[in-house]
C-alpha cells in the first residue's frame, strides 16, 4: 500500500464516529513512535503479529504487514566495555573511556561536553514539556532533562558558558501525514527553549528529518558522531 494511501486512511480512521477505530489509529501511531525492541537496537521496530491478523468483518487494516524500520550499523566503539546505551527516559554522565550512545526516532538526543572537567552527558528524552504536575520526572521530558545533566554534571550557571550542547533526533516518521500530535516537533520546541532559557551554546544538531539516528559521546576525547540509521557515522568533531 503506497504511503499516501496509508495517510488517507489514517485520516479517515481519525475522523471516524467509530472509537474502536479512533483507539486503534491512535495505538498504531504510538507503537511505531515509542515501542523498543529488547535488544541494543530498539528503533528496529516490527508490527507484523499485530497487523497480519484478520480482524472480524467491519474492523480494518490501515497498514499493510509491518512498520518496519532500518537497522543502524553499529556506532563506532559500540561493541567495546565502556559503552553505555542509554534509553529512553534516561540520562547518564561518562567520563574516561566510556561511550555514551543512544538509538532515536521522534525523541530527542541531548548531548553535553564539558571540556574542562572532561567529562559529558547524554539524555534520551521521549517528550517536550513535562505537565505541571509531574515530580521528578528526570530525562523522559526534554525540559526535565536538561536542568538533570547540569546538576549531574556539577555545573554551576557561571559553568555553563564552557559548556557544549549537541542534539539530535525529533524525526517526524509518517512525515507530514494529519497525526493527533507531532511528537519530534514538540521535542524540538521544547529544546530550543530550553538551551536559550539556561544560555546554553549548541555546536552541532541534526534535528527534525523522516529518518531515525543514532548520537553517540567518546568521553576519552569529547568528540561526538550522529549518524542517520543505517548510514556509515561521521564524525562532528
């Protein structure tokens, strides 16, 4: 089925009278937006069992057999002790040999360098704007994220001019189709506000796109690689 067919559908289901549709489009949407597979590459994402089965007659089948995405080429020293995969809704700080690396679609990869400690950060935030009402919500929200990688860091706002921040991800995996919510545009937003609300300097960023990507920190050299999936890394700096 072409993708403009898929979209018109998925506009047809969103506007339908029938919840049972409504729910189902709006699953559909999420499970390919959020659902990780269990090994180290969790934006390999397959529905096949979901969207093979034949549902009882009136039910629907807006995607043909699977949402597949690329498999990434492994990023460099992925395979070595010391590399860290971090998750979504996760941060962590390294230093010394260790490599921080993290596999994205419409989240978004927060990276810090912080040259004179020489140590970094890299958050895996699923979404923009933590609601009022949640605690610690830690790294699952971009503007949760960045004020935890700061304390983590030990940085202090007269710290934060020697900071560098690198970003990636926020993809828009059904592209431009008329979706409940844009989830890697609000990512997006919510980081640009964040970095200029704390004064932070962005030296690179790969944001936005169709097409997932893996962000990886070398903590022994502070240079950092964003790579599309399943294209050869190349360094940005």
């Amino acid at each position: 089925m072409s993708l403009c067919k898929q979209r018109a559908i998925g506009v047809a289901l969103l506007s339908s009278r029938d919840s049972r549709r409504y729910h189902w489009a709006i699953f559909l949407y999420f499970a390919r937006e959020y659902m990780h597979h269990g090994n180290a590459d969790p934006i390999n994402v397959r529905l096949t069992e979901c969207l093979n089965r034949r549902f009882r007659p009136g039910s629907f089948m807006p995607f043909s057999q699977s949402l597949p995405l690329p498999t990434a080429t492994p990023p460099p020293d992925a395979a070595q002790a010391g590399t860290r995969h971090i998750w979504a809704g996760e941060f962590e700080v390294g230093c010394g040999e260790t490599v921080l690396t993290a596999l994205l679609g419409s989240c978004v990869g927060i990276g810090i360098l912080w040259r004179r400690k020489r140590r970094a950060a890299l958050a895996h935030c699923l979404l923009g704007e933590a609601p009022a009402h949640e605690g610690n919500a830690g790294a699952r929200y971009v503007s949760t994220a960045l004020p935890a990688m700061l304390r983590a860091l030990g940085a202090r706002p007269e710290d934060y001019k020697e900071l560098e921040v690198v970003a990636a991800g926020g993809a828009s995996l059904f592209g431009k189709a008329q979706l409940p919510v844009t989830v890697g545009d609000k990512n997006i937003a919510a980081l640009e506000r964040g970095v200029q609300a704390l004064g932070l300097r962005v030296v690179h960023q790969r944001l936005g796109g169709r097409q997932g990507c893996r962000i990886t920190l070398r903590c022994r050299d502070l240079t950092f690689y964003i790579q599309d999936v399943g294209n050869k890394a190349a360094p940005g700096r």
